[in-house]
C-alpha cells in the first residue's frame, strides 16, 4: 500500500474510532467507547506508516 493510502485509511480508521467512542458514551457502553479507542489507535498508526514511507521516498530521491 502506498504513504496516500495509507494516510487515507488511517484518517478513516481515527475519524471511524472517535465516532464509535461518543456512541458508546452515549450508550454507556465502556466494551464500545474500548473498541473505538483502539480504532483510533490504529488509525493514528496507519497516518504514521503513511508519513514514514513519505519520509523514504523523498530520501531517496
């Protein structure tokens, strides 16, 4: 997978992750507001690799 689509579906994944969170806080539901957190996680981590494939190819060119 590329550094965009990798930057893509990380946004995704927090934006998916922080929706998830406030539905479970509404909901009262701690499993929900745990599963969304951890989603964001990983999101944040996809935009990482994302921006670290950027850094190696702009340091190879």
């Amino acid at each position: 997978m590329g550094s965009t689509a990798d930057k893509i579906k990380g946004k995704a994944n927090e934006v998916a992750g922080k929706t998830r969170q406030a539905a479970g806080k509404a909901a009262d539901s701690k499993s929900m507001q745990a599963k969304g957190k951890a989603q964001e996680v990983k999101g944040d981590l996809q935009q990482a690799k994302g921006e670290a494939k950027s850094a190696v190819k702009k340091a190879a060119k």
